[in-house]
C-alpha cells in the first residue's frame, strides 16, 4: 500500500494500544489474543444474533481503559495514491514494451493506470473533447476547442479529491467536513470514533448538476472502473460510546466500564450507515445486513470492508453492498478481478506489557466482478511481509505475483505506568524482499512458488510487472533493481541486479527492452539530492543496465508517490512530471523529456504565468492532439507538444 500517505483527506484511525497497571490486568483477565492470521478463508453469519456475538468476542482482546486507542493517532498508510510502478502490459518475458490504449490512438492520453482496460480515479479525466477537472476541489468542465471553462458544479462545503467519468456522468469523491447523522447516545458516553466520513456524488456533466449522493461513515479507500460500471471501497470501524480515565474513574473502572459497553453494544454498532439524497428524495439506515457479512474464520472485529458497485448512467443508490470484516489498505484490480489486500498495520494493539513483537503478514481477499453487479467473494489467502502499494500486485494468467518486504513489526504502549522496567527484547531481523506466486485452489489463494533474497536489510521501493517478468527496486544506501523471470510461477528466478546511486519511486516500460525509473538520485550515503530520471536497458534480464539519467538537484517530484502524475506518450517519446523546486521559493512546474532511442532529451519546462492568484502548480499535464494541457489548482494552461509554447492560460476563478 503502500505509498506511506494519507488518502484524499484525512484517514485517520485511532489505532495505537494503552498498557494498563498490572493491578487492572489481575482484576479484570484480558482475553487471550488473537496474532494467527492465517490461512485466511472467509465465511458467513448465519443470524445477526451470532454476528454480533462473534464481534463481540473477537474484539474483547483489544478494549483497554482508552477504548481501541490511546492518545496516539496513526495514519492510514497508502489509502489512495501509490508510490510506484504502473501499466502491465503485453507479456513479454524478456523486454517490456509499452501498449497503446485506444485513446492514445485517438490523439489524447488518458489516466496512467495499472491494468489497461482498467480505469481508476483521478483528478482530471478527459474524452479529447472536454476535460474534467477537481484539481482545486470544484468540478470544472473544459471545453478543448473552445479553450475555455464552459462550467463549473459548486459542491459546497465538500471537497472533490477523486473522480471518475462515464459519457456525461461524473462519480465524485468528496472529503466531508460535515458529520453524519449520530446516533442518539446516553448523556456522557461520547463516541470515540469518528462521525465523518466519505460522500459519493454523482454529476451530470450536461446538465452540471447533482443528481444523487451517498454518503457513507466510512473511510473511502479507492476505487476502480470498467466501461460504466465503478466499484468503490469502503473501510469502516465500529462506533462504540468509550469511556476515558479521569478524576472520577481509574484505569481499571474504565476497562471494566469499556467491556461491559463491548458486550452491549448492538450489531448496528458494526455495520456501515449511510445517507442517501437523490433529487431531494432522501433515505439513510445501515449499509448492509449483517447476515450478508462474510468473515475471516480469525478476525478483530473492529473493521470492515465494503465494495460498493455503481452503474454510472443510472441512478446512485447505495451501491448494491458487499461487506466483510476486516481491515484494508490496498486495492489492486484486473478486468475479471478485485483484490483487497490487508497488512494489518491498522489493528489496534493489543493492551499488554512487554509491547508484543509479532511477524508481518498480509491477507489477500480476491472478489470475482467478470458479471455485471456487486463482486462475489471467491478466494482468500496470506503472504509474509507487507506491500508497498497495488502494483506491489499482479495478475497474470490466472497466478497472482505478490513483492512483499519482510520483518518484525515492533510496537511499543502509548502510556507505561512508572513502575515499568522495559524489558530488553531481541533486535528484528533484517528486513528483506521477496515475489511470492498464487494460484486460486477452490476458496484459498494457495503459494506455488517464491523468490527471495531481494535487499537485505533495504526495503521495496518500487514494483513493476510487466507480463512474465518482475522488477524489483530496494533501497537503503543504493538502488538494486532487480529483474524477474515469472515464467515458471512455481519457480520464479532472479536473473539479474543492477546497483545504482539513489532510487527509482516508479517504473513505466518504454517499449524495445527499456524501462524508464523516476525517483531521487543520492549520495554513497543515500541522502537524496533530487529528482532522478533513469533509461534502463533491461532486454537482457540477467545483465540489467542505466543508459540515460536526467538529474534536477533540488527538486521532487508527485509522480514519485502518485503514478497518476507520471505521462509517458510512447508515439513520440515525450515525458512530463510535475517538479517542485524549494530553492529560491516553493514553485512547481512541469518536467518535459523526450526519450529518443538509448538517450533522454531536455524538452524544457512548463511553468504557470506568474499572474496566478491562488493555488499553483501543475498537477497533471495531458496530451490533446499536437498540444500539452496542464492543469493545476490555479488553471489549465495549454502549450505546443513541439517547441512547448503557450497557447492558452485558463484561469480558475473561486
């Protein structure tokens, strides 16, 4: 997942665990806890009377005097945007060439995805025609002939961070700053969860209106999109009235007070709600039955997991749900297939003394979505280590290739009462990175084969498959890429490794055995010193090589974290990445390259007028025809593909 950033607006969990007196512990026995995840197989309640028993049971092992958290707050890790590598394309095991979507061939570059066919959300979306933009949290409709904001949809106090586009809707995700409809609670039994949570709206791109949206108290996750059917996921966690210690209640008051509110909480408590408005007819009650759940056998019971399913030219609904309960923090998808893909980072710690060290394993949940309508749970399995995000992933016939880091997660307690000693505990292991291969048996994903030894004490920095093969990027104090033969899925081979100064944050093939990297350049130290551009010949997979770097001291780039930023046009070799410089002043502009044969040619850059009153710096940049669009929170601004000079400056006005 994972990028290490927090998704469109403000995911934040509390999380972190409390250690509590050893005077508490005796009085009130903590359950044994729960650390075995695996093998993971999903099943169903059978009555709401059991799902509530059995979420009761299995989060008992996390409640403390301070609920699931302390005074820690941890942040969802890479909830939206990843931090590397990008498009699979056609399999060629051993040169990666670079598939043209069929816009492209229509002369206009579209969103740089992971699965061709496959769209995902971003914030510009384009048909040739007009392009649609939320870049500065409005909607905005530009026309391209025209060159000019034919309108503009007001959403309010929400702020639109994602967006996806089907003909003449639009399915928005917006931040809400607004708080549900809480439900009614005792006096002085506040609700430690949050009450905000993620609203969906769908727009007529026509019309310019709103024409539903849905609100959820849910985390939104990410989402993807094939032809007009979108699939959103939802992460939610129960909404429990905790109690706190203070000068009334101690430690071990509130603990007891926090179990006996556990186990008499209703299974609404659980289960996502939601608020629905279409055209001023509104609804709201909870998101899905709890006999339609499904459930790892071994489970926290303090998150859930919700697909919902959208057909755009339709109207909203709530999305024909599809729950489980469990956590997640990636989300990968193919034409046929929807995975999920949980860490467990996000678990609450358990409220225990010594801080417990416990492997790092990732549960994988596979959801066929071939048929119109919600997703069908199908498969289910486990892997060591943790993803750095959805191209950490791959689907390739019918084996799902997983590039995992692994080690041991130490975590220590939020408040140690001052009669503690910490115990001195062994030092982890190093951390080191493997390719593990999958294969769907009945409902397990079951392991066929691994690769390992990748980086040693370094972790992945970037991931990149690209049909049999697999490339691999760690870091610590230099750059190994490795190369991957995945032709023999129970047998998977590193042929080559080629060590450089600094990072590659994201790969893209560039077609005739090159791959091009963009990330940081570093010292022999690895202290970083800017953004990096590298061509690597990678035709011969056991002798990997750099044949062009470009190198602009002093700068980073978005395309580092989010791919969605990164444009490759393979027709003529031109690249753009948005560059912010802290030099002088903050300023961002785009990065142009040409990648001609083995060389990477300076194209120049494209910078904002100066004139500019608010927000800035581009964000996304486009090809439209024989021009460059460039959009920012300022403005669009179009300039020549050849020689880059401007054509047009749009504005945006607030």
């Amino acid at each position: 997942m994972n990028g290490k950033k927090l998704l469109a607006g403000a995911a934040v969990l509390a999380v972190a665990g409390v250690c509590v007196s050893s005077a508490v512990r005796d009085e009130i026995p903590v359950p044994p806890p729960i650390v075995d995840y695996g093998p993971v197989r999903l099943v169903a309640f059978d009555s709401c009377d059991n799902a509530v028993a059995e979420l009761r049971r299995a989060m008992a092992p996390y409640v403390s005097a301070y609920g699931l958290g302390g005074g820690n707050i941890m942040y969802a890790e890479g909830m939206a945007t990843d931090t590397s590598a990008g498009v699979a394309q056609k399999s060629v095991p051993d040169a990666p060439t670079a598939a043209t979507p069929p816009a492209q061939q229509q002369g206009h570059s579209t969103t740089n995805v992971h699965e061709q066919g496959v769209d995902e959300p971003d914030i510009v979306k384009t048909d040739g025609k007009r392009v649609v933009s939320i870049a500065d949290g409005k909607l905005r409709v530009i026309d391209v002939a025209a060159k000019a904001v034919t309108g503009t949809v007001d959403l309010g106090e929400r702020r639109a961070s994602q967006l996806l586009v089907s003909g003449d809707r639009a399915l928005v995700v917006t931040e809400n700053p607004v708080p549900m409809m809480k439900p009614t609670r005792p006096t002085g039994r506040p609700s430690f969860a949050p009450e905000t949570g993620t609203e969906l709206v769908l727009v007529d791109l026509k019309g310019l209106k709103e024409i539903g949206s849905l609100k959820t108290d849910g985390f939104y996750l990410d989402a993807r999109q094939i032809g007009g059917t979108a699939r959103v996921v939802i992460r939610s966690q129960p909404r429990m009235p905790w109690v706190y210690p203070d000068e009334t209640m101690n430690d071990a008051g509130s603990l007891r007070r926090n179990r006996e509110i556990l186990q008499s909480e209703p299974i609404t408590s659980w289960l996502p709600r939601y608020e629905l408005d279409e055209s001023g007819a509104k609804s709201s009650g909870t998101l899905v039955d709890c006999a339609n759940v499904s459930h790892p056998v071994v489970h926290s019971g303090t998150s859930m997991l919700t697909v919902l399913t959208f057909d755009l030219s339709g109207k909203l609904g709530t999305g024909q749900p599809v729950s489980i309960v469990a956590d997640g923090d990636t989300v990968y998808g193919t034409d046929r297939s929807l995975y999920i893909a949980d860490d467990h980072r996000l678990l609450p710690e358990l409220p225990s003394r010594p801080p417990v060290q416990r492997p790092i394993a990732t549960a994988i949940h596979q959801f066929d979505i071939s048929a119109s309508g919600p997703p069908k749970h199908v498969a289910s399995g486990d892997v060591n280590g943790t993803l750095l995000n959805q191209y950490s992933l791959s689907e390739h016939e019918g084996v799902l290739r997983v590039a995992t880091t692994t080690g041991t997660e130490s975590r220590c307690c939020w408040r140690m009462p001052a009669d503690v000693v910490p115990q001195q505990q062994a030092a982890p292991p190093p951390s080191e990175s493997f390719v593990t291969t999958l294969r769907r048996d009945g409902d397990q994903l079951t392991k066929l084969g691994q690769a390992g030894g990748l980086g040693k004490g370094e972790r992945i920095y970037s991931v990149r498959f690209i049909g049999k093969m697999g490339y691999v990027v760690t870091f610590r104090q230099t750059d190994p890429l490795y190369t991957l033969d995945l032709s023999d899925p129970r047998q998977p081979k590193v042929m080559g490794e080629l060590k450089i100064n600094g990072f590659s944050a994201y790969l893209h093939p560039a077609g005739d055995g090159r791959l091009i990297g963009v990330g940081q350049e570093a010292t022999d130290q690895g202290r970083t010193t800017g953004t990096q551009v590298s061509l690597f010949d990678v035709a011969n997979p056991a002798a990997p090589r750099r044949i062009a770097q470009y190198h602009l001291p002093g700068t980073d780039s978005e395309a580092q974290f989010d791919p969605h930023a990164f444009l490759f046009w393979p027709q003529d070799g031109t690249l753009v990445i948005p560059v912010a410089s802290y030099k002088a002043r903050y300023e961002v502009s785009s990065l142009v390259l040409r990648v001609d044969g083995g060389q990477l040619r300076d194209g120049g850059k494209i910078v904002e007028p100066s004139s500019q009153d608010f927000g800035g710096g581009q964000r996304r940049t486009i090809v439209i025809g024989d021009q460059l669009w460039s959009i920012s929170n300022a403005g669009v601004q179009v300039n020549a593909r050849n020689g880059l000079a401007q054509q047009a400056w749009l504005p945006f006005t607030r």
